[in-house]
C-alpha cells in the first residue's frame, strides 16, 4: 500500500482507496476502472453484471444462516471531477491522483482527490474481504458518469438489482443523513460567428480571473462564491465600453458543468488607446471587496498576446450580453426548510471550439415545475442573441420519506455505534437515488458518508478519523438489516 495510507483503518478500505486513485476514471472515460471492478468481482468468485451504459453490479452472497435476510443495495459512482490548479502539471488520462496525507485529511497534490465518490467505491469493495458475521446479500451498485448528469443511474437496467433497500454513500458529512435532493437538468448555448482580421494599430491582450475558491454547484452554492466566468464577462465588458469596441479572439472558461467556475482565461483585441492595465486593476479591487471573504486568492491577470483574427465587434456583443445576463447562483429558498437553496443555476463551463462559442448552464431545483421555469428563462435569454439553445433531459428529485423503515433502523444504529442520533437532511444537490427510486419503485432509501471538504476542486480532501467511523457504522448497519 502507498505509504500515505500506511497505519490507517480500516486496512482493507484504504487498500481499495489506494488502488482505485491510480486508476484515471473521468466522467465519461471509466472503462479502466470498470475492467478492474469486474476483474476483481471474477477473481473472487462473485457473480458480475453489467449493463449498456456500463454499470456493473457485483454479487456477495448472504453470510452463513443470513439467506432469508433482505438483499441490501451497496451503491456509489466510480467517475470522479477532473480538476486541477493551473501551474500543476497532471494528466488525468494517464496518470493515477498523487495522494497526500496532512494532518488528519487525504488529499491529492493540486488536483482533485475523487473522494467523491472514491470513498464509496473503497467502502463497498471491502465488503468482499471484510463483511460483518451477520449480512444479507449484498449487492455492489458502482454506476458511471454521475457527475456529468446522473446518466449512468438513468440506464440501469431491470436485471442488475433485486434489492429494495438501497445505502447509497455520496454525501459529505458526518452526523447526518440525506433522505432527499433536487433534481436538474442543464441547458446549452451555442453562438457561431466569423472571423476577420484584427485591425493594426489594436493591442492584443491575454486575460485571467483566477484565484477563486470555485465548488460544487449544489452543495456550495449558496455561499455566494465567485463565478470566474461572470466576472470575466464585466471585465470584457469594462474594456468594451473604453474602447468602443472589442474583438473576442479566445474564452476557456470552467471545465465541469457542475462545479463552481475557478478561472477563466480570454484572449482580446481592443484599440491601442484602451489602458486596459487599469481597467484591470480597478475591476480586480471591485471584486475583491465583493467576494474578498469567501474568495481572498481573487486576481485579474493582464498579459501581453498576439492574434491576427477575431470575432467581430457585434459578435462580441453578444458573447458579452450572455456572459453578464445569464443568472447563476441561488434563484430561490426553500418554503419549507430554512436555509435550504430551492432553485439554483450554475454557469459552468464556456468554452471556444473554432469558430463556436459554448455556454453550459447546469440548474438544480427541488420543484419540478421550478426547475423548468428556470430553464425557460434561460432559453429565452439564448434565444434573445440569437444562439442555438439545447435544453438536456432534466432528472428527478429525491422526495423525503420521513417514515422510511432504513431511515429508523440508520438513526438507531447511528446512536448505538457513535453516541448520537444522526440530523436528517436534504441537500440541493443531484443524488442518484431519485432517478433509481423512479426506475425501481418501493425502493427504501438513505446517503450517507464521511466528512469531506471541497469537492470538485484542487482543495478537495477526506477526513480520516470520520472515514473509519463511517465505516464502522456500515457494518453495523448491515449486521441489524440482516437481524
């Protein structure tokens, strides 16, 4: 085992969590950890099932004098965010997480962890070597491509669970219990424009907005954090209003649709008597005293670039009219729980591919029709520039069942393992079990998980104490299903 691991329990676990970080698994190219994940299933005589989409599901048998016990659903997702600080040199393709151990946490070296949902994967696959005496069949649930939409949990097919008590082990937090979620769905926009030369006596500038905390777009919503895209978008639009004019050449912007945007690098062309140094500045200490306390590392970056063609002035415009008016953040409160985001949107990503500009908006609601509302709006502010808006598929929320027998049997094993009953939440985040308790109905429900911080970032890190008591309450919690 990696020496960051070294004296850790449970052993097993991290053996896991050491194993799967070596294996690249982004959203959308997981095929390396699927073939270990059923590699490792044969070579343990356990039966393997797969589906179209490629989630695999792997078969422990009932512990001996457990066989009439219920089948329980073990489920996590095996992709992870790729995120890394721009000065780390890291290819996700081909090279596993270097991992760290500071202190009491795990974390990774200017990269994402994959804590989320690693943590999960780890627990389950040590079921294999480390159930408790007493468990009913268990069936291993690891689906793919969660955090691009949840649409690996949106194909499981009919015949790779029987199950109808599902433990899913996605949440964060320790000393708590999730039995609801939002749904979500994203919308796109797309502009195409032409390119022309690039007048003469222009300047042509490179331009950051870096620094920022950035996020989940669910969980870390609410605390106002800044949106490296947006604030981009005012400072094209600060440099447009001194010059007159502004030819786009380049916009990379974000790289997850459901994480909070950290940077945003632009290439711009603008007349020579622009003082584009000091509308930088001025905008950098605008937006330090705006978001200084949630994001001190703030920075707008000004660079000398080079570029013969861009975007037309009027094209631009438009480019910059998307940037500044599309809304992202919390859009409504909960009615119902204080505190709680309702309906949120996230711009997430822009990007330029040729001559295209892509915008992708990632939207979250706990109301359906709020949900919908929200992307019209949306589409309408598309549809306004004239860019192709496409509107995805939306996926359901996860209601509350505050009567759920799992629900009892979780609070009362929680008090008997750690001393406390657990707080019972819902999260405005996207959960896979609303779309596997449509596709399996009666299915009983909870998340739960140990303490992480700063999912989908660089900052990203697992707490260790709070990882081996997670992990103890598993078991016990499948030793009194099975009793």
């Amino acid at each position: 085992m990696n020496d960051v691991f070294s004296g850790l329990e449970p052993k097993v676990l991290w053996h896991y969590f050491a194993m799967i970080s070596q294996i690249p698994r982004g959203s959308g190219k997981e095929e390396r950890i699927q073939a270990a994940i059923k590699k490792l299933g044969q070579e343990k005589g356990l039966e393997v099932r797969e589906d179209k989409v490629g989630n695999v599901v792997l078969v422990i048998p009932a512990a001996k004098g457990c066989e009439a016990a219920p089948t329980v659903v073990l489920q996590g997702h095996v992709d992870m965010v790729w995120e890394k600080n721009s000065d780390t040199q890291h290819d996700f393709e081909t090279a596993g997480i270097k991992v760290l151990r500071e202190g009491e946490w795990i974390t990774a070296d200017g990269t994402t962890l994959g804590a989320d949902n690693g943590v999960a994967v780890a627990s389950a696959l040590a079921m294999i070597d480390d159930g408790p005496e007493k468990h009913g069949e268990l069936e291993l649930l690891f689906t793919v491509d969660e955090e691009r939409g949840l649409t690996g949990a949106a194909g499981v097919e009919p015949h790779m669970i029987k199950g109808r008590i599902l433990l899913n082990m996605d949440s964060e937090e320790e000393g708590f219990v999730t039995v609801g979620c939002a749904g979500g769905g994203d919308t796109g926009f797309e502009l195409a424009g032409t390119r022309v030369a690039i007048p003469g006596d222009w300047q042509v500038v490179s331009l950051a907005v870096k620094g920022l905390k950035g996020g989940h777009s669910g969980i870390d919503i609410h605390e106002n954090r800044g949106n490296s895209i947006r604030l981009m978008g005012r400072v094209l639009d600060q440099l447009s209003r001194a010059g007159k004019g502004l030819r786009l050449v380049d916009f990379q912007g974000g790289s997850m649709r459901n994480a909070i945007p950290r940077e945003a690098t632009c290439l711009v062309a603008m007349p020579a008597t622009v003082n584009a140094r000091e509308v930088c500045a001025s905008l950098e200490a605008d937006f330090k005293a705006e978001f200084g306390p949630i994001d001190p590392n703030l920075q707008v970056v000004l660079a000398a670039g080079s570029a013969k063609q861009g975007f037309s002035p009027e094209f631009t415009a438009k480019v910059v009219t998307l940037l500044l008016a599309t809304p992202t953040g919390v859009l409504a409160l909960s009615r119902e729980i204080k505190g709680l985001p309702e309906t949120s949107t996230n711009l997430g990503v822009v990007k330029m591919e040729g001559d295209k500009v892509i915008f992708v908006n990632c939207t979250r609601s706990s109301v359906k029709t709020a949900l919908e509302g929200a992307r019209a709006s949306l589409r309408a502010i598309g549809e306004s520039v004239g860019a192709t808006v496409t509107l995805e598929p939306s996926y359901p929320g996860w209601q509350p069942n505050l009567s759920s027998n799992l629900l009892a049997f979780f609070k009362k094993m929680h008090q008997e393992v750690l001393g406390k009953e657990p707080e019972v939440m819902a999260i405005h985040a996207g959960l896979e079990c609303g779309i596997l308790g449509e596709r399996f109905p009666g299915m009983d429900m909870i998340s739960f998980g140990p303490d992480m911080e700063a999912v989908h970032s660089p900052d990203e890190r697992l707490h260790i104490g709070s990882t081996e008591r997670f992990y103890k309450l598993l078991k016990a919690l499948l030793v009194a299903l099975a009793s």
